[in-house]
C-alpha cells in the first residue's frame, strides 16, 4: 500500500510514543530486556498478539533498546540495540565500550488455566555475539488478578549465583559444556543452547492499581564479565522494581538491581491493528440515488450545452476532489468507465468505492454499469465494475459491505485499451521539493547518524506508461560522512563504501531513469528500467511478472546489467560491473501474513536466496523480517555472517487519520554488507500491481461504502 | 545518556497527552513525510461543498453536540435518499439520521458505520412501549466491519415541554434501553406532539464517541 516511502530518523517505534495519544495497553509489564517479565527476568506471558512494544532501559554501565513484536499468539521476536560502557579496558577501541545487536524468541508452549501456570520457553541473543546470550524454562501462575509468581530455570546468563550441573546431560554429556564467542556473530549458536550450568530464578508481580505494580525477583546473573571493568557491583540476587502507567500508555519504571545498582526505563506497547483515528476523519462521501435531479443538471441537459465532454469536465474535478486523476473516459449505453490512477487513498478500495460514488452522482440516468479502472503510471492494472443501482440501494445498508462485495465484478485490465483518453491526460509532470532525512545505524562511534537536507523528485510522462524520473538530493547538516568506517570487505565492496559515496558527494543525484511499464498479456506485467537506478549502481534493468487477479500467488522475474557508481554520485562509473536478477515468488498466506522467496543472482556476484515474511494487518501497518544466504561463506562475509534485517512500516494515515498513500518505514539492518545485497530499482511490479489485485481490494472492501 | 532517553521519552509522552500538541505533531509528521496531504482551507473560509448549502437558505438546519468531546455545531442538510438523510458539517464529517434517529456517522473519527432501525423507528414514532432489536455495523481499527445486535426496551416516559431554538414545544419522552452481551446504551428522544417527529435526541453513536445530542434548529 504504498508508493513514497520515507525514511524517519527514529526508530519508528519511538515516534509512535509520542503521537499515539490514546492508550492501547496489553496489562504486560516489560523487563530491562524489552520482553514481558519482571525487572530481569522473563515470565511466561505473552503480549496480546500482534502487539508491538518498544523499551529503552539504562543501568549501571548497560543501555538497552528493544523492539519486541508478539508475531504470532504464542510467538514473540524481538530485536535489540545494546551498548555496555566500559566493559573492555579503557586503552581499548571505543573506550572499551562494547555495542550489540541481539535478537530473542519466546514460546509459551502452554497457556495458564485455573490450576496450571502457563508455561514457556525463550532464548536471548540467540543470533548474536552472544554477551547477553540465556535460554530459559519459566512458568507464571496468576492468583486473584492482582498477583503473579513466577519460577524458572536458565542457562547461559542466568546460570551464575547457585548454578548447578545441567539436569539436561541425562540426555548427553554435550551440555554440560558451553562454549563462548565462537564465531563472528549472527549465526544461529545452536551449539550452544541450554549447555552449561544451570540455575533457577524466580520472583512476584503485584498489580497495586490500575497505575502502579511492584515487582521483586530473585536473579541468578552475576554480571561476572561486566564487573570486571565496569564497576557494576552486584551484592544481592535480589531486583526490586515499581512501574507506572501513564494515562496516555506510556510506562515508567524504576528499580534495583543487585542492591546497588539503580535504573530506569520505558516502555511503550503499540497496538497496530488498531488506527489511531478507527474510521478515519475524512470527508464524509456523498450519498448517491437522484438520478432525476441528475437528468435536469446542466451537464446532461443537451439544451444547455451539456453532452459527453462537459459530463466529462464534472467527472474530472469531482474526481480531483477526491484525490483521484481522470485518464478516461467512455460513455456508451447504459455502460460507463473511468480510468483513473490514485494519489490519495491509502486503500483502493475506497478509492474504488469514491471513483463509483462519484460517476453514480454525476453521470446521466440511464448509465447503469459503473467501471473503474485503476492505473498506474498510466498502465491498466484491474478493473472494478459496480451497477449503479446497488451502490444506490446498499449504501446505507448495514451490511452494505459485504453486499456492494459480492456484487462487485474484480477483473484484470490488461485488455483495456487507451479509448477516450483525456486530451490531457498526458504527457504529466510531477515535481515535489522538500526535506529529507537519511539514517546510518549501528555505527560503534555514533550508533544513530544522519544527514538532514533537502530534496527535489521530478517526473516527467509523456505517454501512459513511459516514465522519465529523477531525485536529487543535497544534504544541509549531519553526520554521516563524519564517519571513519572504511570498507574491509573480501569480496567486492557493493554496499560498504557507502560512507565514501557520504563524504566524496555533494549534490546527488539518487536516481535518474527512464522507465517503462506495460501489459504483455492477460495477467502479465512488464517493466523496462534504464539509468542510474540507484545511488550505487546504473544500468539497465527488466522485469516480468506474473499475477491473475484473484490469485494468493504471484511469480516474477528480474535480469538487470549494472556499473558501479561513482562515489561523488554524480554520472560517471567505476570499472566494476555485474549482471544480476532473481526469480520471486510471491505468496499472501492469509492472516496477514506474506511471504518472498528470491532466487538469484546478487550485486557482489554471489549466487543465493533471500527469504521474507511480513505480518501486515489488513490496515497497513506492516512488520517483516529477511534474511539472505548466499555462496559467500560466513568467514568471507564478515560480521554478522549473513545479511539479515527488520522492516517496518506504518501508513501515514495510521497515524494521522487522513487518507494518504505516504508510508513511514524503516528497515533495520544489524550490519550491512556486501554479500547478498540487492539492486535497488524504483517500481518492482509486485509492490505497483499488489494494491489493486483482488484480493487487496476484497480485504480492504470494508471501506468502499466509507 | 540516561538523562536524554529520558527527556526525549518525555518529551513525546506530553505531546501525546495534548490535542493541539497532536496537531503539531501531525503537521511534523507531513512535513517529515514530505506529504503533500489536503491543504487546511484559511481560517472562516466553508469547503465549495459546504458553503453551497450555507449559501442557501431554505436548507434545514440541525444543532449536534458531541457529549464526549465538549463539541458542538450546527450541520446542514445536504440530502435525503431512500429516507435517510445527510448532514454535513462543515469540517465534512457527516451523520446519516433516519427519522430523526442516527443511522451512521461519517469522519468523526470512529465510524458507526451502519444501523439497522427499522424496528425501534415504528415503536418510538408511535409512542408504545415493547422489545425490538437493532443492528449496528462499525469500522474498526483494523479497517475491518464489526456488526453488533442489540436487545432494546422502548418506553414511554411521558410529556413534557422542551424550549429549542425553533421555539418551545410539547413533546413525549421515549428511551430505548439498550443491551449486547459486551456494551449497553439508553436512547432518548423527545418527539412532539403537534408534528409526530423527534425533534431533539440523545443517541449512543459507539464506543469512542459516547453520546450525540440533536436538536432542530433555525438558520
């Protein structure tokens, strides 16, 4: 659903605290870790599914930020950025300050009943280098609704103070031992999991209000490779906490660890499948059904100059006003169709619906059959035909929805051909000018940088379909090119010279292209780019995607030859040059899920395969998660092993309750690369043609009539 | 370090806690996006579709009050189709009235999407008492229809003489008492005697927004 995508500086996450105003609370407290629990140690609860939560706590020498996602009702994942002052010596880099990319999962394998805790599995930092790496078993029983205790056993982390032997080497002597910082981080430790010691912890949660609850535990971690440098001194496994829940859902905690050492955190729970403003706060839509008063309007009254093009004038503005762009128009019988292309609303099918409301409200009486057909770039993707007579009847119908649905007609537009095309409806010329804010995560010496400038797109379509496109961009202030990262790559550095690209440009030109969109056939689209495609890399590339109307899956493929850039970003080329492309597979599971495969060829050379899935509720908000393996050993690769990453992303009119097809998203890359790193090309069909397939438009049909 | 996740937290706590705060950070947020979003028309100008029915005079016209949000305004008829008509306000958000009773809202930001009043109309209108059912389907969240049956009680409370804009006017009192297994409501509306037909009400329009008030009034 989107077709601009922004990126903000913050982690998404942190900018919902502020603007979603109304509470959406889950009743879940969340530990230092970012994930449910108590001060430090997990329960067995879960959030409520699909919740979101996102946690900054800060103790003694540990600052930790945590997005935590409940991806499924039993499943929470959860991705953190840590940092540990002090926890090398001070001759060391960074001072000895240690930052880390850690990720957990947690399966409550049993849900509590009146006499049985819920009980639940989890791994912390199971992909990283492995400092915060535990495994746990715990179990939560609820007495009354105020009281929660809490028992478990861990591993790794938590087997410090009264550590016993692993009860697992009944099974094999293998876990008695674990090993440690093994390999390059990022790959899964499973050598490693439930090995080792063993210990237990435990604690109590009481709810003393609505506002506050109290938490105590006992922990079992010594923070043993923290206190040597850091002076974190813990002289008590007992954690003591107290949290407050503001009125707007934002939750304070304070607390004690070891006895000595005091911290703080927050903590936010976001609700994605609930929109800030439900319904939306734009205009209401005009009610149809007067068709005698339309027979008397001066556009379809022939005595007063009315006929075909000044219907054709009346449509046109309406359509305007309701941010949809008139491209054609026929008339004939009692059938009429408008084609139109999108630039407002964040759910086509309200967009179908407005575009049919507004032909119903304008067009003479005996016009029965209403045909819209959405265009993108000037190329005919689907084609949604209602009969006048039923928006007519349903639409104030209480279950006008799933009526106006079942009589709706779904169809590919492939065949629709350029009959009544507005005079000017080509050629178009877009401009937008404004700011921009460019990110760089992750960076040990500054792990939030960013570049602040302005931006200028420009868009120029002389004829459906054919698009000559660029963005330039000049940054103002930022940090980005302060950095002192230098590529040490050991295969071809496609993507980690981006900080000499920051520092070697001035004004740059992001893109600039001439593309061409088409329909080869019934249920097939094509797409041919030429230019400098992307910051990094120019060239030329085509794509071919299949995708009927009311299928789950879609099947598509991508050959493109592309040169190196310049790192001044502006037109000429460095010798280094690549063809790469991917065969995809698209597949809408249902539940909101969606999942990717692309198998290919990537930008360093290397052959391999990316796998995505997304959840994305039906009102937009999406998060997904990729990850790419390919023939570059993980040795080669460097840190992290494997390309790897989070995405996230929030319809602007999620958050402001007016229509728009504007998204905030941000993709988070633990360390970025150069193995398994993909072309960037403007306009991949599957993201063009996906919104206006059926199975979009049905999901979002309970707009039509909105 | 501490100290500024602190401060930067905060500081976007309070910003949700305030409406005109909210405002400005929607405005932000377009700014950031590079949004071009639908320009706020100058200040005492109506939108072309709103300054149309203003322009005429013969349009009714009706007094709302939002109980919830302490607002009130004056909406103008914009039609009637099947019986059902539309008031429009001028900030374009719309409430659909059916006999007087709400039948649907439009952009007030939750969205009673739908009603189904067939039965209560009858019982109201004609002053009995008796059990009828009503159906409501709202627009939730998650941009999906949500469609609640309600078991309601209309009485007949009695007359009495309310004072509007349009002067004052003998009426009889009806409430609707109504119950779903999760939400309750109590409808009140005053119809008068000279002309049959509800002339104020307060009406349950969902969860988020609590109670509307209407009220005839004059241009």
């Amino acid at each position: 659903m989107q077709e601009r995508a922004t990126r903000i500086v913050y982690a998404a996450g942190l900018l919902l605290v502020g603007i979603t105003g109304a509470s959406s609370l889950s009743g879940q407290s969340l530990t230092t870790y970012g994930t449910p629990g108590l001060i430090e140690m997990p329960t067995a609860e879960v959030m409520n599914d699909g919740e979101l939560a996102v946690t900054a706590s800060a103790f003694g020498p540990n600052f930790r930020y945590t997005a935590a996602f409940q991806v499924l009702p039993r499943v929470y994942g959860s991705f953190r950025y840590s940092k540990i002052s002090n926890i090398g010596p001070s001759t060391a880099r960074l001072g000895g300050d240690t930052f880390d990319r850690s990720f957990d999962i947690h399966f409550q394998m049993l849900d509590e009943t009146k006499y049985r805790p819920a009980v639940a599995v989890g791994l912390r930092d199971f992909l990283g280098t492995g400092i915060l790496s535990s495994e746990y078993v715990v179990a939560t029983k609820s007495f009354g609704s105020n009281i929660e205790v809490t028992g478990g056993m861990g591993w790794g982390r938590l087997a410090g103070r009264g550590s016993f032997s692993n009860p697992l080497s009944i099974f094999s002597d293998k876990f008695d031992t674990r090993n440690k910082g093994s390999n390059t981080g990022g790959q899964l430790e499973t050598g490693n999991w439930f090995r080792g010691e063993a210990a237990l912890f435990g604690g109590v949660k009481w709810k003393i209000n609505d506002k506050a609850t109290f938490f105590a535990e006992y922990s079992p971690d010594l923070y043993t490779r923290e206190s040597v440098n850091t002076g974190i001194d813990i002289a008590s496994p007992l954690n003591f906490g107290l949290e407050y829940r503001f009125k707007n859902g934002v939750n304070l905690k304070g607390f004690v660890v070891g006895g000595k050492e005091v911290g703080a955190q927050l903590s936010y729970v976001i609700n994605p499948a609930k929109r800030r403003v439900p319904g939306g706060l734009e205009n209401a839509p005009r009610s149809v059904g007067q068709r005698n008063r339309l027979a008397i309007a001066d556009w379809n009254n022939s005595e007063k100059g009315g006929g075909k093009d000044a219907v054709q004038r009346v449509l046109k503005s309406r359509l305007a006003a309701d941010g949809l762009a008139l491209q054609g128009f026929t008339m004939s019988g009692t059938q009429a169709t408008v084609r139109v292309e999108n630039d407002r609303w964040d759910v086509e099918a309200q967009a179908a619906g407005r575009a049919a409301r507004v032909m119903a409200e304008t067009l003479p009486p005996e016009i029965e059959e209403l045909t819209v057909v959405f265009q993108s770039n000037g190329m005919p993707i689907s084609r949604i035909v209602t009969q006048r007579s039923d928006l007519e009847e349903l639409q104030f119908d209480y279950d006008g929805s799933w009526r106006t649905l079942a009589r709706a007609d779904i169809e590919d537009a492939h065949d629709e051909s350029r009959l009544g095309e507005l005079e000017d409806a080509f050629p178009v010329f877009e401009t937008s000018f404004g700011p921009y804010i460019a990110t760089s995560f992750f960076d040990p010496d500054s792990p939030l940088r960013a570049d602040l400038g302005v931006q200028l797109k420009l868009a120029y379509r002389p004829t459906a379909g054919l698009t000559f496109a660029g963005q330039f961009r000049y940054p103002l202030v930022g940090n980005i090119a302060d950095s002192d990262r230098v590529s040490n790559s050991l295969i071809e550095p496609v993507r980690t010279n981006a900080v000499r690209y920051a520092q070697q440009s001035d004004l740059e030109i992001n893109n600039l292209t001439a593309e061409y969109m088409f329909r080869p056939g019934k249920d097939l689209f094509g797409r041919v780019s030429a230019g400098y495609l992307e910051s990094m890399f120019g060239g030329v590339s085509a794509e071919l995607l299949w995708y009927p109307t009311s299928s789950r899956l879609a099947l598509g493929a991508e050959i493109n030859y592309v040169k190196q850039r310049d790192f001044d970003m502006l037109f000429g080329f460095q010798s280094y040059d690549v063809v790469t492309g991917h065969a995809s597979a698209y597949y809408d599971f249902g539940n909101g899920f969606f999942g990717q495969l692309d198998v290919g060829r990537y930008l360093a050379g290397d052959y391999g395969a990316t796998v995505s899935i997304d959840r994305e509720f039906n009102n937009g908000f999406k998060i997904g998660g990729y990850f790419t393996l390919t023939d570059v050993p993980f040795d080669t690769f460097g840190e992290g092993s494997f390309d790897k990453g989070l995405r996230v992303e929030i319809p602007l009119s999620w958050l402001t309750g007016k229509p728009s097809r504007t998204t905030v998203s941000q993709k988070i890359q633990p360390i970025t690369r150069d193995g398994g790193a993909r072309l960037i090309v403007e306009n991949r069909l599957y993201g063009v043609v996906r919104d206006y397939r059926g199975k979009e438009l049905s999901d979002g049909w309970a707009r039509y009539l909105r | 370090m501490i100290t500024r996740v602190l401060a930067s937290f905060l500081a976007l706590a309070l910003l949700g806690a305030c409406s005109s705060a909210d405002r400005l950070v929607d405005r932000g947020i377009a700014i950031a996006t590079n949004d071009p979003g639908q320009k706020p028309l100058p200040k005492g100008q109506f939108p072309p579709r709103f300054a149309a029915l203003v322009a005429d005079t013969s349009v009714p016209l009706m007094v709302v009050t939002v109980e919830s949000r302490g607002q009130s305004g004056r909406l103008l008829l914009e039609n009637t189709v099947n019986g059902i008509e539309t008031w429009l306000s001028a900030d374009m958000s719309a409430l659909m009235i059916q006999n007087g009773m709400l039948q649907g809202t439009r952009g007030v930001g939750s969205e009673l999407f739908a009603a189904d009043i067939s039965e209560p109309i009858g019982l109201i209108l004609s002053g009995s008492t008796g059990y009828t059912d009503r159906f409501h389907s709202n627009l939730t969240g998650d941009d999906k229809i949500s469609t609640r049956t309600y078991r309601c009680l209309v009485e007949n409370k009695g007359p009495t003489v309310i004072n509007l804009e349009t002067g004052s006017i003998p009426t009889r009192v009806m409430t609707e008492d109504c119950k779903s297994l999760d939400q309750s409501f109590t409808n009140t509306y005053w119809v008068s005697s000279n002309t049959g037909a509800i002339v104020q009400a307060r009406q349950w329009a969902g969860s988020e927004l609590g109670y509307i008030k209407t009220q005839d009034g004059i241009r």
